[in-house]
C-alpha cells in the first residue's frame, strides 16, 4: 500500500487541538493557507490563475507554546517547561592514570537550552566522564522538549540524551540557525534572559542526587506525587511553579542570598497568622521578628493578586507570544490587563525605592528582597505603558475577533488604516445613494434594500412586476422576487474589495503595533519575572505556615563546617505519616565528628534518616523553612548520593559498575563543604570485595576529603574505622525491639518478630533481620524455614573456620620462629647480606615514591620480607649502617 498520499480531514476550528496533538506525538508540524482573497484576486494581475498558498506557519514541542495560542487545556497539557536544548561535544583525551581520581573526564560538553516561549536562555560548557553525569543532571534538571545535536557526538553520549565558552557558543549558533525557520531568533538578539547552567551561587546536584532523594519526581512510577516539588509546591500561577522548580534543583550557595529569601519567606508567614521560629536569635542576619502578628495588608494584597493571576493566562509566555508577534489580540489585552491590575494593587503597599533602615518598623514591608520584587511589579513606569499600549485597542472589537475595528485612531495613528476606513465608507454611501435612483425608475416610494441569508442589498418585488432584463435575480417565493441590479453587484463587488483592503491595513497596523512592542519587552518581563518570584516566596511561606516548620540559621561562611537538626522530619512522609513519624537529631561537625557509619535491620528506616538530613540540607538552602525544631548549617556547595541499585543495559554497564562509577564520581568532586551520602555500597559484588571496597571508599573520604558524610552499610566490619579516626567518625543504628516467634532448637536468631523504632542510636547493629523481610515480602514458609536452617549452619560454619584459622595461623607463626631460629645464617656470605639490604632500601624508596596505594603496598610487603631476613644478619648491617630519611 502507497503511504505517500494518506490524508484524513479535520475541522478548521479544530486545528489547534489536532496540531498540538500530532505534536506531543513527535511530529514537525507545518500550517499552510491561502494568502490571497477572491476579491483582491479578482483584481489583480493573478485572476485566471490558481489562488496563492504559502506555509504560514511551523510547529515544534519546543515552539509550539511561542507560537500562536494552540489552546490544549482540554487537552490536560500544562504549563511545564519546553526547552530546545542544543549539545554539542569536544574530545579531551585525557590521560586517565590508575587510580588518579582527580581526572577521568573524557569529554567537554557545551551546552544552550532556549526555553522560546519566555525567553529564557541557559547555557554553559562544562567538562564530563563515561558515564556523562553532568549531562544527565542538565538533561534532569531542564527537561528539555527537543535536542538538538551537533556532530560529531561519541556514542556514549548519543546513548545519554536518547535514554532519559566556545562550545555553548558553537551550541548557540546551531540554535540561532534551528530557530530561523520557526520565525524565533529574535527573542535571542533582544528579549533573551541569558543565564549560566550552573555557577559558584547555587549548589550542584548531579542527575542522581535528583533521581535519589526524588526531588521532582518519585522513584515508584516517575509522577510528581511524593516528591520535594509536590511538597513545596504551593504556587497560584503556571509561570511561579516553574520558576519553583529551578529554585528546588538550584539550591542556593550563598549565604546573603539565603538569608534575603528567608527573611522574605518570615515576614509573609508573619502577615498570614503566628508561625514558629528558631530557638536561637541572636545569629539572624535582620533584626528579630515578631512571633505573634496579625494578618496584614501585605498578604491580603498579595494573595489577592495571586489568586487574580492564577485565573489569568500564563503572562511569562503571553508577554513571548507578544514579543513573536503570535499573539491575538484578546490574549494582548488579557495580558496587559493583568499585569496593569497586579500593578496597582501592589501600589497600594506604598513600598518606597530607598531602603531607610532608622524607620524599618514604620515600612508596610521590611524584607529587602520583598521590597525589590514589588516595586519591580509595580513600577509606575510599567503601569503607564501598560496602560497607554490598551488605549490603543478595542476590547469588544477584539473579544469578537473583528480586526477591521480593533485600531483605535488617535493622533494620525495609523494612516493606512484611516484611509482604508474611509473607502469602506464612501463604497458603503454610493450602494445606498443608489436607492433612491431605483424608487424613481419603479416609482415606488418605499422601497429600501433588504438582506435575506446572508446576501445584501436585495430588492424584492412582487411576482408580476418587470424589470430589466439585466437585473440578476437571487431568490424568489410564491409571490416575491429579489434582484440584484448590475449597479448593486458593481458597489457589492467594489465595498467586499474596499473591507478586504482594510483588513490587510488593519493587519499590518496591528503587526506593527506588536513590533513596536520590542521596546517595553525586557521592562514587563521583568515585572512577571517579579511576580514569579513573589508566587514562589508565598509558597514556601504558606509551607512553613502550615507544616510547623523552623527558620533554619546559617553559620557564617568562614566558621567550621557543620549540619545541626533537632527532631529532623522527612518533609514527604510526614504528610503520609501525620503524627506517627519519629524524628531524629543530626550533629555533624567540621571540627568534631563529620561522618556517621549508620547500621540497622532491613526496613528500619536507614535510608529514610539520610534522605531526611539532605532534604532538609536543600530546604534550608532553597530559602524555605525546614522539618525540625531546630537546625543550623554552614552553607554546602554541594550534595551527593550513592543509592540504590540498577543496571543500564543499553550503555553496557553492569549494576556493580554503576556503582562504582557514581562512587568515583563522588571522590573526584565532593569538597569539605559537601554533604555526602552512601547507602550499601559495595553490595552489587562478593562479600569479601564489597567490604573492602566500601572501608577503602570511606578510609579516602575520612582521610582526604573530610566532607560530612553519612555511610549506611550492613557490614559491621566497615566499624572499625572508628579506631584509625577517633573523634571523626561514629557508629550509630536504626533501634528495635526483638521477640521470639519460633524458639526451636537450630533456628537462626535471625527469624524473630521485629519492631522498628526508627531511632538513630549509639551502636553497631549486627543483625540485618532478612528473613523478616522475606515474611513481608509473602515468601513461602517452607522456603523461609529451609533458609533459618541454612543459616544455622553457615554460621556454625564460618565460626569454627574462625577459630581454626586463627590456631593455624598461631601454629604456622610458631614454626615460622623456630625455623629462623634454627636457620645457619652463618653460611650465607656478608655480600648476601648487602644486596639483601640494597634490595630492602630500594623497595622502601619505591613505596615512599608511589601514588598507587596497591603498588605502595606491595613494595611494604616486599620490604618487611627483607627487614625480617635482616634481622637474622650476623653482620648487623642494619645498625652499621644509617637508613637514609628519604
């Protein structure tokens, strides 16, 4: 079957909703129209030909929201981000030593996100390893719409983008060059809002840690339910939520910056009812805040102009829309309206330009921040253009869609379209001058023109009456008979010529009117930007409002590194939890202890604790209050997690090298200032493999990181690290109660009824309780029963293997000893016992010289073999002779 010429027809008023669909669907979309009347074809050079038709215009996902209102909300699309991300890549061959954590990057990535129905541009170049983490926290973070992707590109990153500086400019280039047949590089040359992907003001969070701690979006079936987003997420407008969202993957990393949302965040909680804060004042950047007020002018205005917006369109992508020159003309005044309404009702809170410090108590709002945002919003300057672009038009006009009314004239405006106006008028005057002509030829007195379906300026006679033969006869019934006179047809023809041509004039002079639009762009962004942020600082103040929440403190920057909660809540299940979640206190200390080794059973609540501590850490840093009854931070400039467990088939990785792999992600970018979780590292191999490789992992970051750090394991051997690094490191588990289900004899212990009590406590646990969760988990009983016995066994097994290795290796010591001792030393020449000991000093200096911590062990090994040789020397070349210090 030929599939080239497959079509299906649609309703013309039903193209938006099919457009969109077939968009959604992966597909480039094109519109093509006729571009000319019959009237204006009529009349020109083009009659006998076919009408003119040209593609007017062209849709993408990434474009569609720019270009004309395709409508959709019927449709349940909302109002999500649709960036067009552009990535390009450049090879850095590095040389990746063994073991040298501190390359590994083989790629450098430059990359330009446009989000094109507001105007946003995001770039940045940055360099990456294998598995192309920072690719995939860009790619998590910004979700973008369509990729565009400059060759050539490595396999490995192919792979990255289909499964979930001089670059960015190369990327930026490419872009401008995709845009050009949409009609959109403009916004690029004047309205764009340029800002770096990622810089020294705001945390990192790598793909993972968005994945792990489901900050956007549960692990369970990938929707928003039961993330931080969901949680923290109390805006009114679409354009406040996605600005939410870039603050929640962007958690800020300075300290002022914090400080300034904060105190915005105190001040509306203040003006909505009483709310809690922070035992210790005496470290806040402002002065201290009342804990009683009553409701105030500042939240009864602000949250009526939120909820005004909230029924309004979405501004951020209309004001786009406006500056594309896509908008209509009702979505311009609904737009204009609204900003022009939210204006002058902030207006109302008399905010002043200059920030007085003596008369603070005597300002309506006091918050810095508060007081930038609303004077933004309400600038008197915006409001007057506002206000001077809606003059110009006709509401009614534009509600019916009629552009032939829609200019209103002032001024001289718009010349072309008063002249067009004007031949309406005068072909509208001489079709009805030539009625009184036809009331003498007929010699009827009252005769008057008259529409019927839709045809105009008929003459209807009675049945028997004559006319001229020339007369066109339109319609008739039983007794009447209605003409067109050639004089009629002639004016009809002139006057649907004369409405055409203005509505061409009409045309252009509103295409014009949106031009000249251009200049007031970046003022009334500006002003919705304003009203983004202020949706969001209501957010988070009706979150702390409501949640019993804390104002968090911030040690200042150059006081040691520290993370302090009291009776820490994790912010997503205590919504499910109510009052049934136990909280817990995190001390962790740059000076003291840093990291915590946490055990516990299965299910008992590890994993939760360490999620919980970064959650809060991110709040914090996002400028919201946090679930706690306390809790001071020193400000991180990043988090990283290693959790869970899964394989990527399609990039070849196996489940134990993805973990390694985010392992090694974590010790080549993680600083002092960083807050690190692990969660049963090293599970994904052998026992014996896993515990070396977890206690090596953390031995590195205890030793020459030095960043807070929470490691969950079921390897109680991991403990004794604490010895190496007394003060640094404590062990701590999840707590239980325990009690016997089966007492039988050869039971395992490990098959009892546990009760979880979700409290951090002092201690190593030595029991995981696996088989409880084989109980939850409805795994047959026989099975479980089998698995008790095995167990028994196995550690009857292991406990008689310890205590006979350990006396065989006391036999094997005792022999070793009597063999030295009964050895003839005296037989081996003093030029043996030199190269022996040149041999000694030559592995010793080797060891010293090695970054390879497995090479300098091998080197030890080889030279204790030697000193133990020497030892036997009955030449004492070691005590003749002075070990060089190098």
């Amino acid at each position: 079957m030929d599939h080239s010429f497959m079509t299906a027809s649609i309703p013309t008023f039903r193209l938006n909703v099919h457009v969109r669909r077939l968009v959604n669907a992966g597909y480039k979309v094109g519109v093509v129209k006729q571009t000319e009347t019959a009237a204006i074809k009529a009349h020109g050079s083009n009659r006998l030909g076919p009408f003119c038709r040209g593609l007017s215009a062209l849709y993408t996902k990434a474009t569609l929201e720019a270009a004309e209102d395709m409508g959709g909300k019927d449709e349940g699309f909302g109002g999500e981000s649709n960036y067009l991300a552009c990535v390009v890549e450049e090879n850095l061959l590095v040389k990746n030593r063994e073991c040298d954590v501190q390359s590994g990057f083989d790629v450098k990535i430059g990359v330009v996100a446009i989000e094109i129905s507001t105007g946003e541009v995001v770039f940045g170049e940055f360099s990456d390893n294998s598995m192309r983490s920072g690719l995939e926290a860009m790619i998590l973070s910004l979700s973008p719409a369509e990729l565009l992707l400059g060759d050539p590109l490595s396999d490995q990153t192919k792979k990255v983008m289909m499964n979930m500086p001089d670059l960015a400019v190369k990327a930026l280039a490419l872009s401008i060059r995709h845009l050009k047949q949409f009609g959109f590089e403009r916004i690029l040359s004047l309205g764009a809002a340029f800002r770096p992907y990622s810089c020294n003001m705001e945390m990192s969070l790598s793909g993972n840690v968005i994945q792990h701690l489901e900050i956007l979006r549960n692990n369970s079936d990938g929707s928003e339910a039961g993330s931080l987003m969901k949680i923290m997420n109390n805006t009114l407008t679409i354009y406040g939520s996605r600005l939410l969202r870039h603050w929640v993957t962007h958690p800020l990393c300075d300290r002022s910056m914090i400080s300034a949302r904060l105190d915005a965040v105190a001040e509306l909680a203040e003006s909505m009812g009483s709310y809690r804060v922070t035992e210790d004042t005496t470290v806040l950047d402002n002065e201290n805040w009342n804990v009683e007020v009553k409701r105030t002018e500042l939240n009864h205005l602000l949250s009526s102009v939120l909820t005004y917006l909230g029924r309004s369109p979405d501004l951020q992508r209309g004001i786009t829309r406006i500056f594309y020159r896509t908008a209509t003309a009702s979505e311009f005044i609904a737009v204009m309206q609204a900003i022009l309404h939210s204006g002058k009702q902030l207006q109302r809170l008399h905010v002043e330009e200059e920030f007085n410090k003596d008369v603070l108590h005597s300002k309506s709002v006091r918050s810095v921040l508060l007081r930038k945002l609303i004077l933004t919003a309400s600038s008197s300057s915006m409001i007057s253009n506002a206000a001077k672009l809606l003059s110009v038009l006709n509401k009614e006009a534009a509600d019916k869609g009629d552009l032939s009314n829609l200019i209103v004239i002032s001024n001289g405006q718009f010349p072309e379209v008063t002249a067009a106006r004007k031949a309406v008028q005068e072909a509208k005057e001489r079709l009805e001058s030539l009625i009184v002509m036809y009331r003498k030829q007929l010699r009827m007195r009252n005769l008057e023109f008259m529409s019927v379906s839709g045809s105009t300026h008929l003459i209807e006679l009675p049945v028997d009456v004559k006319v001229p033969l020339n007369w066109v006869k339109v319609n008739s019934t039983k007794k009447t008979i209605r003409y067109h006179p050639p004089e009629v047809v002639t004016g009809l023809d002139q006057l649907t010529l004369a409405n055409e041509e203005l509505i061409v004039a009409c045309r252009t002079a509103w295409d014009g009117f949106l031009q000249g639009f251009g200049k007031y762009y970046s003022e009334f962004q500006a002003s919705v930007q304003a009203l983004a942020a202020l949706d969001c600082l209501h957010s988070l103040a009706l979150l702390s409002r409501n949640k019993n929440y804390v104002r968090p403190i911030f040690v200042y920057d150059d006081d040691p590194v520290q993370i302090e909660i009291r009776s820490g809540r994790h912010p997503v299940l205590e919504t499910s939890l109510l009052d049934n979640f136990v909280p817990n206190d995190t001390n962790l200390h740059g000076d003291g202890e840093f990291c915590q080794i946490i055990t516990g059973p299965n299910m008992g609540g590890k994993s939760c604790y360490i999620r919980q501590v970064a959650l809060i850490a991110i709040m914090a840093q996002v400028g919201s209050f946090v679930p706690a009854s306390s809790a001071k931070l020193h400000v991180l400039d990043g988090i990283y997690t290693r959790m869970g467990a899964s394989d990527s088939i399609q990039k070849g990785r196996s489940t134990f090298l993805e973990e390694l792999s985010e392992a090694s992600l974590i010790l080549r970018n993680c600083t002092p200032c960083s807050l690190v979780i692990i969660d049963e590292l090293g599970r994904g191999t052998s026992t014996h493999d896993g515990v070396a490789i977890a206690y090596a992992t953390l031995h590195h970051l205890l030793e020459k990181k030095r960043c807070m750090t929470l490691f969950v394991t079921h390897y109680p051997k991991i403990a004794d690290i604490q010895n190496q690094f007394p003060g640094s490191v404590a062990a701590y588990h999840v707590s239980y109660l325990t009690s016997s289900k089966d007492a039988r004899p050869g039971s395992s212990s490990d098959y009892e009824d546990v009760t979880y009590l979700y409290k951090l406590t002092h201690g190593i646990s030595e029991r995981s309780f696996g088989f409880k969760v084989a109980q939850l988990a409805q795994i047959p009983p026989s099975c479980i029963n089998r698995a008790t016995e095995m167990a028994s066994k196995l550690e009857v097994v292991m406990s008689n293997r310890t205590e006979n290795g350990l006396m065989q290796t006391m036999a094997e010591q005792d022999a070793e000893r009597q063999k030295k001792k009964s050895k003839p030393c005296f037989l081996q020449s003093p030029e043996y016992w030199e190269t022996v000991y040149k041999e000694f000093l030559s592995n010793l200096r080797s060891a010293l010289e090695q970054e390879d911590a497995a090479k300098i062990f091998q080197f030890l090994i080889r030279a204790r073999t030697l000193a133990e040789q020497l030892t036997l020397d009955p030449h004492n070349l070691i005590s003749d002779t002075q070990v060089p210090r190098d």
